[in-house]
C-alpha cells in the first residue's frame, strides 16, 4: 500500500565529479526496473546540477539536505525554493538532527520550510528523533511526539505529501542500530501522532522512514516491520555496493 522509500543523505561529502561517479555505480549497480522501492539521492547543493545530470533517463529521485523558508532575498549563504526547483530537485530532507543541534534549527522553523516545500511542489523528509540521554530518561515519545506535532503542524492535506525520518541521534554515524523493535515501536507511536493530526486513513498513507547506522545486514528486518517505510541512510550511502544492497533490502 505505501511505496517503500529509500535516500542517501550524502552530508557533506562528495564534490559535484565524485557525486557524478557515485550516481553513476548506483545506476549500475541496481540496474533498471524489478525493485519497486522508491530511490533518492540527497548530495549537497554544489552537486545538484552535476547530479540532475548523472540522472538523466532514470527513476532515481533528486533530493536537496536543506533549504532556506524565504522567498529569494537578502539572506546571505541560503538557498531558495525555486533555486532546488530549477536543477531538478523533488524532495528536501528537513530538521535532520544535524541541522537542529548543530545548527539551531527548531521545530518552528523545520514547520515553515516544510510549508514552503509543500507550496512549492517539493516532497518534505522532515526527521524527528530523540538522543541518548533523552531516551535513558524515558522521554522519547514525548519528544518524538512533539517534533512530529510542532514540525508538521498546519499543513492541511498537505500532510499525506510529506515523509517522516525517524532518526534516533544515538543511532547516527555511531554503528548503533535502533533494534527493528525499538525503532517499530516508535514509527507506531510517530504513526498515532500523525492520525492525531489528521485522519487514519491519511496516517496509513504516509511513509515513515527509519535513519541511524542503517546497512546492508539490517536493512531487510528493519524495512519488513509494519510501520517502516523505508530507510534515511547516511554513511552506507556514500558508496554503491552498500546503498544498492539496502535499497534491495526493501524490494
Ligand atoms: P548514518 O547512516 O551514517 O548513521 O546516518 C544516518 C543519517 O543521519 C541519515 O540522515
């Protein structure tokens, strides 16, 4: 019922020949058609273009890590709506943990840009997830339950067009997987707060990715639990052999 979604968040990694080349061992790799799994690749922005290009004739998707919420303007060093729009850009990761820890970013401003996104015709991947002390101080629902309510409030029905990441911060770049009972456990519980927000029927139609040291050995498990929709992968996307295998995993 829901397409399974799988994106390489590439960080910041990969100048725009190196992104060329790694879009190019991917397409390789998983060839065409046969996996019905929807494939995006998120390089940073100076790669864009070079990868809108490497894409040419292929279903794989094109996603930015970030965009600005502004029309274009005065705002030194961001990166409009329309300019994403213009280079081929279909989805935008939004709110990755990186980007609210390192970067200040809050729920409120995760919302606007998501709006933004939406208006524009973009899909949002807007990521949730709780840190370690938060988790050994039992308060991860809470917090998952209020970055999915704050950052994803207001949009209508708007809010079927949007993906969710479920990215636990002590689960990225560390090697520590969520076991795929504990992260089914909170993609049910992200799933409940989305038909809170709208109906059931929209809650069931909207995917919910799972990101944090996902890879070729856990991908299957975690992809075959009821509520996970797909994967966010970070380190495991920067190479072909890896990222084909965990996009196999959800076929
Ligand atoms: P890793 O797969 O490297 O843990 O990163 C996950 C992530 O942050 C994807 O957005």
């Amino acid at each position: 019922m829901r397409t399974k979604i799988v994106a390489g968040n590439w960080k910041m990694n990969k100048t725009p020949a190196e992104g060329a080349a790694l879009i190019a061992a991917i397409r390789k790799e998983l060839g065409e058609g046969a996996c019905p799994v929807e494939v995006v690749v998120c390089p940073p922005f100076t790669g864009l273009d070079a990868a809108t290009k490497a894409l040419a004739g292929s279903t794989i998707k094109l996603g930015a890590q970030n965009m600005s919420a502004e029309a274009p303007g005065a705002f030194t060093g961001e990166i409009s709506v329309g300019m994403l729009q213009e280079l081929g850009v279909g989805y935008v990761i939004l709110g990755h943990s990186e980007r609210r820890t390192l970067f200040g970013e809050t729920d409120a401003m995760v919302n606007r840009k998501t709006k933004a996104a939406l208006a524009a015709g973009l899909t949002p991947i807007v990521c949730v997830g709780e840190t370690l002390a938060e988790r050994e101080a039992n308060k991860t629902d809470k917090v998952v339950t209020t970055q999915v309510r704050e950052s994803l409030a207001g949009l209508g029905n708007d809010l079927r067009k949007v993906v969710v990441a479920y990215e636990p911060v002590w689960a990225i770049g560390t090697g520590k997987t969520a076991s795929s009972a504990q992260a089914q456990e909170v993609h049910a519980l992200i799933r409940r707060v989305l038909a809170a927000l709208s109906d059931g029927q929209t809650a069931l139609s909207i995917r919910i990715q799972y990101g944090g040291s996902m890879k070729p050995e856990n991908a299957k498990e975690l992809m075959s639990q009821p509520d996970i929709d797909g994967g966010l992968i970070g380190g495991a996307a920067l190479k072909a052999d890896s990222f084909v295998a965990i996009v196999r995993g959800g076929c």
